[in-house]
C-alpha cells in the first residue's frame, strides 16, 4: 500500500536529525531508554545511537520474574550489537512489595504498575546520567491507546510517535536492526503469553492500513467502507482513537484566570532554545 | 549586471533575538568575504517560527538597535531578512526587510498568514495589506514570505509591479515522508519556485530554513532559480548550509527576449475581468 511505504533514509535522516537536535539544545548529550527487547525500543537505540554515539546512549532491560526470558536476552543483543551502555533491573521486588498490599490487582493494573515503575527508573537514570528519557510508542500504539498513560507513554522526546509500526518494520529492516527482533511477534509482556495482536484482536497490519487512510487521509466512514474496510473494524477502532484521546493530552486546567497554561498561556517547549 | 546571492539557510534558536542577530551577522560578514553582492535569510530569521506567544516579546520596530545594526551592515551588502515587525499602533507582523546601501528599502509584511495544519499564524500575527515592488541596485525586486508565494497573485502582481526578481523567504516545515526520494513539502516547493519562475520570466531565490522545533523539522533546500524556470544552485536538504549562487544578468535579457509573456501579459484585460467578478461577487 503506497501510502505507509516510506523513504527509509529519508526517514532516518530525519529521526537521527530530531534525536541529536532535540537532546543537544537541552544542554545535555546523552539519552535514556528502556530496552524491552522489542522492535520499538530496539529501533529507538539504534537511531538514538546513530544521533548521540553509542557511549551517549544509556539502556536498561527492566523484566519482571513472569517477563519471557528471551525478551532480555534480545535487549542485550541489540545493546551489544550497537555497543551502547546496558543495564539490566529487576523491578520483581518493586511490584511484588506492593501488591502484597492489594493481592487481588487483576493483570492489567499489575500491567500498569510495572509499566510505571519503569518511567521512575528511567526518569531517575536520566537524572543520574545526565540524559533525556526517550520514548518507544509508534503512531499505531498512541492512536489506539495501547499503551499506559504515565507509563511507557511517557518521555522527553519520542522519536517514532509520527511513524505506524508497519513504517517501524521497513525503518529497522533499513537500520539492521537485528533480525530476531524484527520478526517476532509483538508483545507487551506484561505476562505470559500475551501478543498485542490477539489482546487488540486484529493485526498491526490491518490496523495501519485503517488508520492511515483514517487520520493521515481523513476519509469518511462511507469512504472507508467503499475502500473495502468492516463496517465493525472501522467502529471498532474509532472508538479506539476518540475513547484514548486523554492519553495523548495533558491534564485539563480548570480556567479561571486569563492565560491559563496551554490554553491562552502558549509557548513551544523549545521556547528560547 | 552580473552579480552573487548568498542564500544564509541558518537554524535560528526560538525566541533569541541577540542568538540570531549574531547567527545573521556571521553570515553576513561570511557573504561579504565571500564577495556576495545580496544575501538572503529565511522568513522569521531574528526569532524563530513557532513562537506563539513570544510574537510581542521579540517583534522590532523599524528604528530598534538592531535594525540600524543591519543598516549600516547594509553598508557592504544588500540583505533581505525576515524578522517581527511591531507597529506603532502595536500590531505586530511577520515582515522581511530589504536593506542596501545602509538605508531599509522595502519592508514587505506577509499577506497570507496560513491558519491550517500545523500553522497557527494569524492567532497572533496581523496581516500585510500589499504586495509591491521596489528598486535595487540589481534592478526592481519583490518580496514575498513564504505562504505568500503559494497564492499565485501574489508574483503576479509583483511582476506586474516590474519585478525581475523576486526573493521569497521561507520557514517551511518538511512533512510528507512517502516512498519519494524527497520530502513531500520540498516537492511541492520546488515546482512552486520553478514554475512562478517560468511563468513570470523571473529570477527566484528561495531561502529556507533549517532546524527543528518541538519535533517540527525545517527542510532547508534553498534555491536559485534562473528566469526560465531552472534550478541553478540548491543547499542541503535539512542541513544548515551558505549557498553562494552567481547570477548570470544577461539570462533574464534572453530570456525575455525568447519568451515574452511579461511584454504581452494584458493588465487592462486582467483588471477588467477581476473588477467584473468582484462586482458580481458583491465584494
């Protein structure tokens, strides 16, 4: 399908580009990431590493005791094949100390939680090294709010958040990202079992097809299914889009001065830099 | 005459007037040792693009420091540069001055301020009133600020005016990554330029930026664009570059001469027909 077909290097010209402008005017030469051992994170490194060098580049595998262990031993394949610093914490007694308190937490609050307690560790190795967090999350996760708000969400800058992870495919095919991480299937592992194609109940494939001709093209629902698409995949995943859209924003203000941040108060973040 | 553009396709920090002004002096300078005879900066040069809020805080009023700072550089070398412009009744702009010979010779505030996609600037610009023509030691030139080229009156009416050269500063977000070798906005810029140059029998230097701002990238790609509509000089796609481009006086006479559409453009009829349709319009 022509439209999510990218230009790699392009592409790659301008991530790499982002990644070293956006840290360096901050001040600071380093980036922080967490390495899950999938394709995301693995293609954050290595465009992370291309932008600051690989010695600037700081990633932590952060599995807990139910993550599969070949998610680790992934992480530190692509961390050795770049070269770049790579740590490995067990967040097993964080998350096991505190749902000693509510045993009964069902998979996705436990899910949640680790998701959390990787930003605190990322965001308090980012203070330790002197680096930005980076973010991991493609356009396709953002957009059907697969992902956790505070959580992996969160970052200082994310590098892929404009590209559908079909363009994450072709981009790592194009970087070498390891093959092993390219092929297989995505997984939040958050635990045992689970893919993000049957916990989505449709593949990323079929997904970004929707969603390209969607957002990018603005076509309507009657277009759409005239394009081919179902009528119930198409709801399906709107409802998706708009019930996540709190996600992708900050938190409301309730207004009752006359500039209130972000609203009448409006400034870029890379205000004076 | 025979003479150089160089085309300054800088990376101004947002918001930092006395950064950029000292990014547009070395550039400046950087031209004058170069032997250019004009040099060219991109729309919002002194400040920045994405500036929001920050408009009222780094507008300059024609008699600031800094205005006279380029003035007297204007001494050694012609310079367009885009910058905010603040009015004396306090309306602030998105204007390029033209400054030669230590005198400001043209001040163009941008018509067209786009208000779409990721633009958001008629929130807090106000907007130009005129697009016009002025006299230059390299003959008569028009201004325009980058949306402006894209309404194609705008170097209509300056060729009309007599414009032989028209410059069009640019802060140009790239977007539209595709299987294409180049970038989708670069694409459609690059036929924008070429063709206006064609079809007005003009010269064109386009001067773009580079950079990013919150995660907006600036491609750059600058251009000279000879009057028959052929690139002859281009910088680097979204790397900041100095294009030096050497413009040869004798093309615009030829090509004039081969193809006269400016000589047989119809004013009068032009100006009829658009009268007709803004009275039928009931404008």
């Amino acid at each position: 399908m022509g439209g999510l077909t990218v230009n790699t290097k392009l592409l790659r010209q301008i991530l790499v580009g982002f990644v070293r402008d956006e840290v360096y005017k901050v001040g600071v030469r380093k980036g922080v990431l967490g390495l899950s051992g999938g394709i995301d994170s693995a293609l954050v490194a290595y465009i992370a590493a291309e932008a600051l060098g690989p010695e600037n580049v700081h990633a932590y595998c952060m599995p807990y005791r139910t993550s599969n262990p070949e998610s680790e031993a992934h992480a530190r394949l692509v961390a050795e094949s770049l070269g770049i610093n790579f740590k490995v914490i067990e967040i097993t007694p964080m998350i096991d100390a505190y749902f000693t308190l509510t045993p009964d937490a069902d998979n996705m609050r436990r899910g949640n939680k680790m998701a959390r307690e990787r930003m605190t560790i990322l965001y308090d190795h980012s203070a330790a090294v002197g680096g930005l967090v980076l973010g991991t999350s493609n356009k396709t996760e953002l957009l059907l709010g697969y992902g956790t708000l505070h959580g992996d969400m969160a970052s200082a800058l994310n590098p892929i958040g404009d590209i559908y992870k079909s363009q994450v495919w072709a981009l790592s095919e194009a970087m070498e990202v390891p093959r092993e991480v390219i092929e297989k299937k995505p997984s939040a592992d958050l635990w045992a079992g689970q893919t993000d194609e049957q916990e989505l109940g449709f593949t990323y494939r079929e997904a970004d097809e929707l969603l390209y001709r969607m957002v990018d093209q603005r076509m309507s629902r009657e277009e759409l299914v005239a394009a081919g698409f179902d009528a119930q995949f198409i709801d399906n995943v709107h409802k998706k889009v708009q019930g996540s859209h709190f996600k992708r924003r900050l938190p409301i203000i309730a207004k009752v001065s006359n500039r209130t941040i972000d609203r009448d108060f409006r400034y870029a973040r890379d205000w004076g830099k | 005459m025979d003479f150089t553009v160089a085309l300054a396709q800088i990376k101004p920090k947002l918001g930092c007037l006395d950064d950029n002004m000292a990014l547009a002096e070395a550039a400046i300078e950087k031209g004058v040792a170069a032997g250019a005879d004009l040099v060219v900066f991109p729309e919002l040069a002194l400040t920045g693009y994405f500036l929001k809020d920050l408009v009222p805080e780094v507008a300059l009023r024609l008699d600031s420091p800094q205005m006279e700072k380029l003035k007297k550089l204007s001494e050694r070398i012609s310079i367009a540069i885009g910058f905010v412009e603040v009015s004396t009744d306090f309306r602030f702009f998105n204007s390029a001055v033209y400054l030669e010979g230590g005198e400001i010779r043209h001040v163009h505030r941008k018509v067209y301020l786009p208000t779409y996609g990721l633009f958001d600037e008629q929130r807090y610009m106000a907007r130009g009133e005129r697009f016009r023509a002025f006299d230059t030691r390299f003959g008569r030139i028009g201004m325009l600020i980058c949306e402006d080229m894209w309404h194609l009156s705008a170097p209509y009416i300056l060729a009309m005016d007599g414009a032989m050269t028209l410059i069009c500063l640019s802060s140009s977000p790239g977007r539209g990554v595709t299987e294409s070798e180049g970038l989708g906005s670069a694409a459609a810029w690059q036929k924008l330029t070429t063709t206006t140059a064609m079809f007005l029998n003009c010269r064109v230097f386009y001067c773009n930026r580079v950079g990013y701002e919150d995660g907006i990238n600036f491609w750059g790609g600058s251009e000279a664009i000879s009057p028959s509509g052929e690139m002859t000089d281009r910088g680097a796609i979204l790397e900041e570059d100095f294009v030096l481009a050497k413009v040869d006086g004798g093309a615009l006479r030829r090509e004039r001469i081969f193809s006269p559409m400016m000589r047989d453009e119809n004013l009068a009829i032009t100006v009829k027909e658009l009268k007709r349709i803004d009275r039928e319009k009931g404008c």
